[in-house]
C-alpha cells in the first residue's frame, strides 16, 4: 500500500476527531474526539516508521501514545465521573461554576 | 553474512548496556525522586498512624537527598553529555532547572503546611506520590532532547497536573480539573500530529542530530511551519501562553493553593527548557519563529495583564498575571543572544521566587479570612501589618518595580531585547520592547488592587490579629530575598553566566 493512503487517512481521522472535539457538547464524546486525534497520529508514526527499518522508532513511538492514551483516558473518565456526581451532567455547557 | 551481523548486533547491544548502566550516575537525581515516590506509596499502603508526619519526613528528605546529588553534580560538572541512548541530554542549563525546582517542590510542600485546612495535602497519601510524579515528570522536560521523550515528560506533567487539580473534594475542583484535562488532551493530541510529521520529514526523533536537521531544511515551508507551529502548541500549553492559556484562571482558582504554586512554575520553566532546545536547531531561513513566538508573548502579556484588571479573585488574578509572566519569559527567548539565554534564566528563577512567595501569602490570607477574594481581604493589612507589609513587597517585585529583584529581571530581559534590536534590525524585537514596557505600567494598576484593598479599606473586625511564629519566619525568608538580591544580583548573575547554553 502507498505511504500516501496511509498519510491520507490519517489526516482524514485528525481532522474528524477535530471536528468532534470542537463541536459535541458531552465531556465523553469529547474525548473520543481527542482518542481519534491520537490513533492518527498513530497511523502516521508507523507508516514513517516503515521507512526506518533499522530502529523503528516510528513503530516504538505509537506504542508508547497507545500506552499513554490509556493512562489518560482512565484519569479522564475518573473525573467525568467525579463531575457528573457534583453536576449531574457530562454536558460542558452546563458545568460552568468558574467564571471571569 | 547474517551470523557477522548478528555478532555486530550482540555486541552493539552489550556496549550500548554498558553505556546506560554508567549513564544511570547521571540520572541519580531521579532516581532519588523515584525512590522517594516508591517510598511514599508503600508508607501510604503500610502505615495508618501518624500519617502525616510520615510522609511529610520522606517526602523532604527525598527533597534533600535530590538537592545534595543536585548539587554535587553540579560542582563536579565537567562537560555536556547525552545520557540513555540519546534520550536526554545532560548539562549546566538541566541540572540549575532540577536545582530551583526541587526547591520548589519543597516550597510548595511548605505553603501546604501553611493552609487553614492543615496538612491537606499530606494527609492522602495519592497527592503526595503524584506530586513527586510531576517533580519528575519536570526533571526530564529540562533534559529531553528526543521527540519520543518531549512527549513522554510532557503527558507525565500532564495527567499528573489533573489528577493533582481534582483528588481533594470540591464541585470547583471538578469542574476545574474536567476543563484542564480536555483543554491538555486536545493539545497533547495537536502536539502529537506535528511530532508524528517532523519524524516524517526526517526519518529521526533525535532533535540534536544532523540527520533531523538535514531532514528539515529539504522541506517546503508550509508543512514545515505547520508541523512546528502544532508541536509548540502543547509547549505552549504547559507554558500558558496565549492562545492554550484558558485554563489556567480556572485551575489556578480551585485547586488547592500549594498545589497552584507548583503549577504555575514548575512546568512552565520546563516548557521554557523544551522550546528552548527546539528552536536551538532552527535555523531562522526556514521558519520565522522569533515572529511567531514574538506574537504569541506580545498576545500573552497584553490578554493577561488587561483581564487581570477585573479580576475579583487573588488566585484568579494570579493566573491572569502569569500568563502576561509566560509572555515576559519569553522575550529573553525571542532576543535570542547569550544575554537573552542569560536573562531568560534569571527571570524565570526570580518568577520562580516571587510566585512562591505570593502563594505563601495568599495562603496566609486564605487561612485568616476564609477566602481569597479582594472583598474579603479588606483590612486584612490593618490587622497584621507584617503580613500586609510583605504581599506589598511581593505585588511591587511582580510588577517590576525597585528595590525588589523583580526590576533587575525586567531590566535584564529588556536590555537583552534591545541590544538584540540593534543588532538584528527584527522589527518583531522592538514591538515585543515597546509593548512589554507598556504592559508593565498596565500591570502596576491590578497589582497595587491588593496593598490597596489590604490598607485602605476598612474591613470587618473579625480578622484575627495574631500571625503564627511558624507563618512570620517563613513569610521573611520567602520575600527577603527578593530585596536582598536586587542589590546582590551579581551573585546570582556569576552562576548564570558560567552556564554554557552552546548546544
């Protein structure tokens, strides 16, 4: 497969996952925005990786994101849920104490 | 053929061991840090009586230990080395970071023995391991020069800094810490996405090698400014500059006060550190990034210091002030001499100081009045006239005024810029000098709100008058340096300019 697929399909999930951070209300969708974000990022290291045999950096690296967008989304949804047991709600709208 | 490449492989393998169980003496600071991590985690498992003290006696004395190899490293220093592989890079610039931060750290300790809810912060044990967390989470900021490690350190300050904002209980402690963590994931992932296409262009994570260099300088200018304008985006969120700085009013207004003193100083010199090595190996024909950089200190110092105005918060105004800080921070980096590599330094360990010793404060007056709001503080100067004397030095040192070590800062930076001026001819340089010194007299007006609120307005009579011993020892030895070393800044000066910042 061509390195150009790879990088165009990337760039397709980045932008998506933009587009969802930006626009959905849900604390959760968010994040799931932000896990696309990060699995494109992924596609791109291993499909540079491919060009370098001799140490695959490239493949190393998206091991070390998935593992870090693990620990991240634990520590996420452990404040979701903090927050929705103060607000009630996941909605970002409606969590606004802090202003100013 | 293949057996002699597998006994190349083999002994490759067995020198480049070798090579990382002596680089582990290099990393022995950290190691400390890690130890005393360890060490507080199986306290907090094992023990349940005296708790506090406890941890409170490991989590200092790992503290000391980490500052004595510290310091033994530094004055044994001989040259710059890369230690693990290429990973990090160890030199004079990292180990005078590491030197203030675990200072720091032990600062931030001290005002959370300060707080009217006392001993908070020891009294989970979580808060403390993850606080140690983020201590060298920022030790390896200063040392990264691997794009691998950059991202690394920077997720491990990251979540540690959420977790941080929201383990106490709180509905703003929440909110904050869900505002924090979406805000840092985002730009993480932005960060990510440029790292992902530098390592594209170059085929390398290694920034220091030629081959990253090389890679960079064959590709056209607008990928290549936007993968770097993306991969200092979540610099820059750790630095809370314009535009990623939207957190930091509502961070800094609910989390606990020793834990917001750590934030807004620890990770924003690292970040410092880290750009300061990335824009190292730029050449500026490929990418502007004096003008880019240039614009986002003149954005921060204008956006913090007019927003500050209104604040009602002292916390709230804090964080306003240290976004317009992460502005002046940056044009000793903009300047882009060795006195502007110099004056960057001084300014960042001075802000350091003058932050630690303002948080002191507010955590006095919050133990006081129960709040930290200017309306509640109305005659708190009145009623403890030390106190009150000593945030009046603070606020005047943050503005930049004399006879307080903030004005040797800002003059340092501001020569710095200057002098770059003259000989770059970059209008960029004199926009940042002409705003910067405009922004100081903006923030003249919020930071002399507090001194006036704390003298000038009668407030109730319930303010209790009498200050802890314990509160006025560590409120003189916070805040005398800062007059003591406007007319000694030449001792400070002598160590910073020893440091080598060729790379």
């Amino acid at each position: 497969m061509p390195v150009e697929h790879l990088l165009f399909l990337g760039a397709v999930l980045f932008c998506i996952g933009l587009f969802v951070v930006l626009t959905r209300k849900n604390a959760i969708a968010v994040l799931i925005g932000v896990e696309l974000m990060l699995n494109a990022s992924n596609i791109n290291l291993v499909a540079f990786g491919h060009f370098d045999p001799d140490f695959l950096q490239g493949q190393i690296f998206a091991l070390f994101v998935i593992t870090v967008a693990a620990a991240e989304a634990a520590v996420a949804l452990a404040i979701v849920v903090k927050v929705y047991q103060y607000f009630q709600t996941a909605d970002l709208d409606k969590i606004s104490e802090l202003k100013g | 053929m293949i057996s002699l490449l597998q006994t190349n492989n083999a002994s490759g393998l067995k020198d480049q061991l070798g090579n990382l169980s002596e680089d582990v003496w290099m990393l022995a600071p950290e190691i400390s840090v890690v130890i005393t991590l360890l060490l507080l985690l199986g306290f907090d498992l094992l023990f349940r009586k005296n708790k506090e003290t406890g941890l409170a006696a490991i989590a200092f004395c790992g503290l000391a230990s980490t500052f004595t190899l510290l310091t033994f490293q530094w004055v044994n220093f001989s040259t710059d080395f890369m230690v693990m592989g290429k990973l990090l890079r160890y030199d004079q610039l990292s180990l005078f970071l590491k030197l203030i931060f675990t200072l720091g750290g032990a600062l931030g300790l001290v005002i959370a023995t300060r707080n009217e809810n006392r001993n908070y912060l020891f009294r989970s044990g979580e808060s403390m391991v993850v606080l140690f967390g983020l201590l060298l989470g920022v030790f390896l900021m200063t040392m990264s020069v691997n794009l691998l490690m950059i991202y690394l350190s920077v997720e491990v300050v990251s979540i540690c800094s959420y977790i941080l904002t929201g383990i106490l209980k709180g509905k703003k402690k929440s909110e904050a810490a869900l505002k924090y963590l979406l805000f840092g994931a985002v730009s993480a992932a932005v960060m990510l996405y440029g790292i992902s296409w530098l390592y594209g262009f170059t085929g390398t994570l290694d920034i220091t090698s030629q081959a990253f260099i090389n890679g960079l300088s064959e590709v056209p200018a607008l990928p290549l400014a936007i993968a770097l304008i993306m991969t200092l985006g979540g610099i820059i969120f750790k630095l809370g500059a314009v535009p990623f700085h939207i957190w930091s009013p509502d961070v800094y207004e609910a989390a606990p006060t020793a834990v917001v003193s750590i934030f807004s100083t620890l990770p924003k010199l690292a970040a410092l550190t880290i750009l300061f090595r990335l824009v190292n190996i730029l050449p500026a024909e490929w990418f502007d990034w004096q003008l880019i950089l240039g614009v986002i200190a003149l954005a921060s110092m204008i956006f913090g210091n007019f927003s500050a105005l209104w604040q009602k918060d002292v916390k709230r105004m804090l964080a306003y002030s240290s976004i317009a800080h992460a502005g002046f921070l940056l044009v000793g980096l903009i300047a882009w001499t060795e006195a502007g590599n110099t004056a960057m330094l001084f300014y960042g360990a001075m802000y350091l100081v003058m932050n630690f010793a303002a948080f002191l404060l507010v955590a006095i007056m919050e133990k006081h009045t129960g709040s930290s709001t200017f309306e509640d503080l109305r005659g708190f100067g009145t009623a403890l006239p030390f106190a009150g004397v000593l945030a009046v030095v603070v606020m005047v040192s943050l503005t930049g005024l004399p006879p307080t070590v903030g004005f040797n800062a800002k003059l340092y930076v501001f020569s710095a810029i200057w002098e770059a001026y003259q000989v770059q001819n970059n209008p960029v340089l004199l926009w940042v000098f002409v705003v910067g010194l405009l922004n100081t007299v903006v923030a003249l007006f919020y930071y002399l709100k507090l001194p006036y609120y704390l003298f000038f307005k009668a407030g109730p009579e319930t303010i209790s008058k009498k200050l802890s011993a314990t509160d006025h020892i560590w409120g003189t030895i916070m805040v005398f340096p800062l007059l003591l070393w406007f007319f000694q800044s030449e001792w400070l000066m002598d160590i910073l300019n020893s440091i080598n910042f060729v790379f």
